[in-house]
C-alpha cells in the first residue's frame, strides 16, 4: 500500500498546481471545455471549471464535469513563477532569513512570516516587508523576462 501512496500524493500535488490556471478538459465522448480550473475530488475526478467555453463556443460561467468523462486535463496556460525558485530569490537577493520564508511546493506559494503570500497572481499582505518583498516579485518576474 505504501508503494502507491507516493504517486497518488505526487498526482494531487500536481492537480493542485493547475487550481485557478487555464485548462482545456478533453472528454471520452470527443468534446472539450476550456476554462480555469476551480476545483476537484481526487475520489471521483469530479471537476469544476470557471469561465469554461465548450467546443461549440458557448460560454459557460461553471462547469462541472463528471470524472467518469475526462480523458485529459491539458495545461493551456504556464506559469514563470517557481515557488522554490523565488523562496531562493527572496534570501539571496532580498536577504531575508531563511526562517522567515516557508514554500509549498504544492500549490506554488511562497509565504513570508506567516503574514505575506506570494504566488504567481502576486503579492499579499500590507506593511513594508511586504512591499520589500514585492519589489523583489517585480525584480524576479524581469529576470524571467517579463515586461513589468
């Protein structure tokens, strides 16, 4: 049993990863939808889509889809922020403390002393290790490349 605990919690790490990002979710019958991925239950692959435009080009504000008819779930949209990445970009280039900057890899967030979040929507929480910090997001989405 032991053996496939690893995988499963790798797949929902990864399905975590794509909450809110672009999705296009193909269905066995041949249709698809294209929306953002809101939300799901790994026990029946059941899943939420927000802002969903189908085949056909009907839009659709949610969608729900039974897990029983996906085939594929492909990421449409990538994300040039990396949690890890940026944790390591915080301490060296920001020179905050290691203790102070927590990661979950899982849903690619970075947190600052419990009261700053960074993800790749930006930057949350107010005071001036906050906007340290978002002016450290700002350098680091330039040096992926990024017009800022």
């Amino acid at each position: 049993m032991a053996v496939a605990a690893e995988p499963s919690r790798r797949l929902v790490a990864k399905l975590n990863s794509l909450l809110e990002k672009g999705v296009i979710v193909r269905l066995s019958n041949g249709r698809y939808y294209r929306g953002k991925l809101g939300g799901f239950d790994t026990g029946s692959f059941n899943l939420v889509l927000e802002d969903a435009e189908d085949n056909e080009g009907r839009k659709w504000p949610i969608v729900f889809v039974g897990g029983g008819y996906v085939s594929e779930i492909i990421l449409e949209e990538g994300s040039v922020f990396d949690a890890k990445e940026f944790a390591d970009f915080l301490a060296s280039q920001g020179g905050i403390g290691r203790h102070l900057i927590k990661v979950y890899e899982d849903i690619n967030v970075v947190e600052v002393g419990k009261i700053i979040k960074i993800s790749a929507s930006g930057v949350e929480g107010s005071g001036p290790m906050a906007q340290k910090v978002h002016t450290l997001y700002m350098e680091y989405l330039r040096s992926k490349g990024l017009k800022v």
